[in-house]
C-alpha cells in the first residue's frame, strides 16, 4: 500500500467527503481514481448532498506507483531512429528526404566487420518510431507503470545490443532500488533479450518477467527475402529514390549484423541450412561469411537462453508470412510465395515457439502487434503477477500447412520486376520486420509511393501529382513497344479505352475512361543536339480569327496525325470529357498546338496542359487565344539549363511556367531583387536564345558531330553524354531528360 492510500484510509467518511470537494483540480485528479468515482460521488452525495460533485478532469495522468515494476520495452528492427550525429545529427533512418537526395544506403550501410560506420559518419540513435508503440506506452502510463523503449542500432549485431541492454538495465534508478524491470521484447527484441540473459549472469537480478510478442526465436525468411532484393518494400524504395538502385539497398542490408542474426535456424528450418554459407546464395550481393558464422552460433545461444523460464510470448497468426526460401543451394529457381497462415506476417510461429517458454495467442499483425489491447493488457496482467485468460499455444497445435500463391514462377537473377509483385497491405506483404509501416510509408501514401493516378485526372486545376502522371505519360510515348503501352494503360493505370496513332514520324496515344481522356505525344527520336542542328525558325500563319503564327515544323507534325486522333478522340465520347494532353520536348509542342486546333471541335470539353521540356512555337496571338479558350490550365516545366526550352528564336513563351534550379527546386519568384510579384518568366525572357546565338549553337553543334573526312576512318556518333562533355555555354542535354531529370523532381513534390 503507498502512502497516500495509507493518508486516505484515516479519514472518516464525512471528512472524505468534504476533501474531495475542497480539493483543487490536480488533487482531483489523484484523489478520486483512488477512491474510486462511484465511491466519491456517493460520499459527497451522502454527507454533502447540497454540494454538486465534479468528476476527475480528463487528461491528467496519475503518477507512477513505485509498487508496479517499471516496463522496458525492446524494439524491433528499424524501430528506432538513427541520426548522423557526424553532420550535426541529420536524421538518416528514417526521413525518406535522406531518400531523395541520394544518402540514404550511402550512410546507414556497414563496414565489412559489420559494426563500423562508412567513414566520416557516426550514426546514434535517435528515439523510437512513436507509431509503433506509442499507444502501448500512453496505456501503461495512464496505469501507473513507470515505462521506457530501450533503443539500439539494429544495424549492428544481437549480441551488441545485448549487451547495450544489460548496461541500461543496471543503470536504471527503479533497478538499484530493489524492483526488478519487466521486459516487452517486439520482434528483433526478443532475440536481444534471450541473448542478454544467455550473456550476463546477472540478469536475474535485473528482470522479474520477460514478455516476447511476435519474436522469432528461431529466425525468420523475411531476411533472405530482403536481402535478395525480393522484398515488395525494397522495390518501392527503389521506384522513390533517384539516385539509389535496388542493388544498393540489398547491399546495404546484406551489411547488417542484426539483419543476417535473425536468419531462419538450420536445425528448424533444415532447407536454410545453405543459407549460412555463401555459395547458397544467388548472385553477387550476400552477406559475408563472417556474419554468417555469427548468426549461426547465435541460433544455439538464443534457444539456450535461461530467460524463457521467466518469461511469456504472446503470438498472432492467421496472416501470410514467408514459410520457405527463394532459393537453394543448387540455385533452383522456386516461388517466391509459399505462405502459412500460422504467423504474423513476419514471424512464423514455428520460429516463435521454443521450449520452455509458454505461449499465447493473440491477434494482430506484426509491425503493430505491441499496440494490440489485448498484448497490452496481457502485459499488465503479467507485470502485476497475475494470471492470463488468453488461450495457450504450442507446436503441437500447428499444422505446418503451406500455400503456394503463385505456382510455377521462375524467378531468376537477384530480383523480380516490380510489376511482378502485387502491392500488398502494409501488415500482410513481406519482409515486414525490414520494411515497417514507417519504412514504407513515411511521407508517401500506405499503399503506393508516388507514381500515375488515373483518378485525379478528373480535376483541371493544378496538382502535383497530375504533373507528375502527365509527365510518365509523356515517357512511355517514347516507348516503341506499343502492345507494352496498351497493356500499361488498360492495366496498372486503369483506363478502359486505348489506341495508338502514328504518321510520318509522328505518334503519341490517347487513353480514356469514364470522365477523363489523355491524349499524348511522343518528342523527338533524333538525339537532342541532331534536332537542334535541323531546326528551322520557318513560321506558319494559321489565319485571322485563329491563334496567329506558329513554328511551321511543329504545326505539320501535328496535322499529319490530326484525323487519327479526332477519330480516337470520338471512340472515346470525349466531346463532354476533361481531355489533358501532354508532351516532352518536341512533344509539348505538338500538345498545344492540338490544344489551339481541338478546342473548336469539342467546345463541351475541358482541356488542361502540361508539357515539359517544350520549345518556344508561337507569338502572342496563340498566348491571346489561350487565355481565352484555356485560361489557367496551361502548365509549363523547364528544368535548370534545359537548351530545348530556350528556341527557336523568334518565338515565345506562354503558360504557367515551373522552373526547376540545378538542385531540383523551384525558382524563387522574386528573381535577382525584382519585385516579389513577377513571376519566374520575368527571367525566363533574358535567358533565351536570339536568332544570332541559335546560329552559332548550330555551327558549334556542326563542327563537334561533324564526321570524318576520312573514309576508312572509324566514327561512332557522340552520345548525348558526349554532347554534354562539350561543354557549350548554356547547353544542357542531361537537363533535358523526362526519365532522368523532369520525372525524379516531380516526384518530390508530389
């Protein structure tokens, strides 16, 4: 009994009475949850019935009882922060920016001994991933245990955190004072618990009841399917990030100690006996044969380990989780699904279930086991030496049924195409001790980093992410694999109608649904600096009444294929539509020189633009009829340096214009001290090429490409990277790129 139950229990009950309604508000808030409110009010009610009688206010917690054990929860792996504290304590796992900009496996991957950092980085961590367990935490707080998340890098090996755990345990003022802690070990966490108490005789004095939840003891195939590039989660890192491959995350994760510690037990698990050498795993990217060897002496530890019999696991299953490896020894290609339903997602419960050790069920998923109300009671209940209602499990009750999802694959290299892996879940895909809710998602949507949403283009205003459709549109019109593009749209992007168009060079495609059509052109084919050294300044007048005069070049282009697209355009009803139409490069100016021509001929439609790398095609009349027919829904991307959006001279720009800088962010309106209001094509104007200028581009461009005079000489014509190497002032092809350069800054802002 604590002190203040002992002060209250002097009182008599007319004295209590009139202390609970003298009390100020945060005597209360203690006061009454100690009473009892039942209790309370009827007292008050009984000896001052004039008196009205205040609940306790909501939002206050009660202080820690020093009698309750105080609660360390063990993380799983990637559950904890790490920052760069070598560059000022810069966030790396996780802050998807660190993604972005090319850092990410770069710093967090470890040196062949598996613990040191790359040079010139110290990684520390830095707090727990609040989502996964902040609701655990608040609902033992709010029950008065004292609480905290005992954070390791998870990178590094079991045994290190095993040992950073004794130190934290023996450190603990609740420890020195005689009240053992209880253990919440999540995940990766059980396996540093069992390794901590196997190391440290000690840990009977430190711990009174260990509490595992979805550990897998004995390893699980999460992390061969991680490391072998395998993982949904990896692949979708590999689509955001613009500088990293999937190889650089599989071997960013092939260097993790921690990682490769958690391998499924040979003698569990005998097919993943080959794992633990290297020549059982598939091409060039595994783990080394140190970690291997560690990992596999590990394995005995861990089942050795004294704390089961001071401890309790609480299981889930009914989930899909990973029952078998990829690959075997003979590298025979075998589907990458076989799946039991006896598991977390991540945790098979044959792994998790170890002798000596009772068992529970309960139910969840992996990632978010620990805030279930059922673990979270049941971690109470232990904590306070009390017994469990939930219903005991054992081996004796699995069935060890496995289901194969995808028969007869063949999987072959070190991965599978994207396109092959159905986006599950989060919660249900694999390798999700790797890939946690936080890994996958931050920053991005649950289920889907950014990539083409047929749904929004409905909507006329500007988006992010229309831009950012619009502009893989723009990209898979250069594909030559039509048959590719159809399935592309009527597939994974959802369009019910589709068709080609193509004529004298020319082509594009146009794709439809119920409310919104797209019609896209590809841009040239010619190599950047071959379509410069050809370009005319010829004009075509296209008559009083219209939009005046436009490059000749791109105004034929575009008629040679205008009856094809009227007619798509009508098979795809789309005369009450949104239509956007869009383009790269010489492709842009085809879409708005559609946009000028189509308007009269589908006058109930709503068309919006977005072309990116497009050159100049008109005067001012075409921007007159624009603001007329189409105003606000013309968008414009130019990045950095790109040559294409400064020509031909004698031609201008129009449209809302976004303009990149070489780092990827938009230009600052208020441009070199002018006013705030201008806007980024006040110094767009300056920046263009006059006809002088364009003439000498093209004859620089003539004498670099010019072929040999000699004709048993060898050439090879330059490529764009070789263009590029020439250095002309203010010439940028790379700049010019829709797949390397418009699309990875799109997708930043989306």
């Amino acid at each position: 009994m604590n002190t203040l139950t002992d002060l209250i229990s002097c009182f008599d009950d007319a004295d209590l009475a009139q202390l609970i309604l003298n009390a100020d508000t945060a005597t209360r808030a203690v006061l009454i949850p100690l009473i009892g409110e039942d209790k309370a009010a009827a007292l008050v009610a009984a000896h001052s019935p004039e008196a009205p009688f205040e609940a306790a206010p909501a939002g206050l917690t009660l202080p820690p009882d020093p009698d309750l054990p105080e609660i360390v929860l063990v993380h799983g792996i990637t559950d904890c922060h790490l920052a760069d504290v070598a560059k000022r304590r810069n966030r790396i796992w996780l802050d998807l920016f660190e993604l972005v900009k090319g850092r990410y496996s770069k710093r967090l991957t470890l040196q062949s001994d598996g613990v040191s950092d790359a040079p010139g980085v110290t990684m520390r961590t830095d707090g727990h991933v609040e989502k996964k367990y902040n609701k655990a935490l608040d609902a033992w707080t709010t029950a008065r245990f004292r609480n905290r998340v005992f954070c390791y890098d998870w990178r590094r090996s079991v045994t290190a955190a095993a040992d950073d755990l004794a130190a934290q345990l023996r450190a603990l003022d609740s420890v020195k004072q005689g009240r053992k802690a209880v253990l919440v070990c999540h995940s990766m966490g059980g396996l540093v618990a069992a390794a901590f108490a196997a190391r440290h005789p000690d840990w009977q004095s430190l711990v009174e009841h260990a509490v595992f939840v979805g550990s897998p003891l004995s390893g699980s195939y999460s992390v061969p399917v991680t490391i072998l590039g395998l993982a949904p989660s990896f692949h979708k890192l590999d689509r955001f990030s613009i500088f990293e491959s999937l190889e650089d995350f599989q071997r960013m994760a092939a260097s993790f100690a921690g990682l490769v510690d958690m391998l499924p037990h040979p003698q569990v698990f005998p097919e993943a006996a080959d794992l633990y050498t290297q020549a059982g795993w598939p091409g060039e990217i595994k783990p080394s044969q140190r970690l291997l060897d560690a990992s596999r002496e590990l394995k005995y530890t861990i089942l050795a380990s004294p704390i089961f019999a001071s401890a309790t696991h609480l299981v889930s299953q009914g989930i899909d989780t990973t029952a078998a490896m990829p690959w075997n020894a003979d590298h025979t290609d075998r589907d990458m699904d076989h799946l039991s339903k006896e598991g977390d997602g991540a945790a098979l419960n044959l792994s998790s279930l170890v002798p000596g050790l009772k068992a529970y069920l309960v139910t969840g998923e992996h990632g978010t086991l620990v805030n279930e109300p059922s673990v979270i009671d049941a971690v109470m209940k232990l904590a306070k030496g009390e017994a469990l209602t939930l219903k005991s499990i054992g081996k004796d009750d699995l069935t060890g049924a496995v289901s194969t999802t995808q028969p007869g694959s063949s999987l072959s290299g070190l991965s599978v195409d994207p396109a092959e892996i159905s986006d599950r879940k989060l919660g249900q895909g694999l390798a999700l001790h790797f890939a946690s809710e936080d890994a996958v998602a931050a920053r991005t949507s649950a289920l889907e980093l950014p990539g083409f949403d047929r749904e929004t283009l409905r909507e006329t205003a500007f988006s992010w992410q229309n831009a950012l459709s619009l502009a893989l549109a723009s990209d898979e019109a250069y594909s030559s694999d039509k048959p590719a593009t159809k399935s592309l749209a009527l597939g994974r992007w959802g369009f019910k109608g589709y068709q080609h168009f193509e004529k004298a060079g020319t082509q594009g495609f146009v794709a439809w649904d119920d409310h919104a059509v797209l019609l896209s052109f590809r841009g040239s084919e010619k190599k950047v600096a071959d379509w410069l050294r050809n370009l005319t300044i010829t004009s075509h007048d296209t008559g009083a009444g219209q939009y005046g005069k436009v490059h000749k070049g791109f105004y034929e282009a575009y008629k040679v294929v205008e009856d094809q697209i009227l007619a798509h355009l009508k098979s795809a009803a789309a005369a009450s539509k949104v239509i956007h139409v869009t383009g790269h490069s010489l492709g842009g100016a085809l879409a708005i020189i559609a946009g000028a021509e189509l308007v009269a001929k589908f006058p109930g439609a709503k068309f919006c633009f977005y072309t990116y790398g497009q050159p100049k095609l008109g005067r001012s009349a075409i921007e007159d009829f624009y603001q007329q027919k189409h105003g606000g829904r013309y968008f414009r991307f130019r990045n950095n340096d790109d040559i294409v959006t400064r020509v031909p001279p004698n031609f201008s720009h129009f449209g809302e214009l976004y303009w990149f800088d070489r780092k990827g962010e938009l230009k600052n309106p208020a441009l070199a001290g002018l006013a705030a209001t201008l806007s980024p094509e006040s110094g767009e104007t300056g920046d263009e090429l006059n006809q002088a200028q364009f003439k000498a581009l093209q004859q620089q461009l003539d004498e670099e490409l010019a072929e040999p005079t000699d004709p048993n000489a060898l050439y090879l014509p330059p490529t764009d990277a070789q263009i590029q190497a020439f250095r002309i002032p203010g010439f940028s092809v790379k700049d010019h790129a829709i797949r390397d350069s418009y699309i990875p800054i799109i997708k930043k802002y989306v």
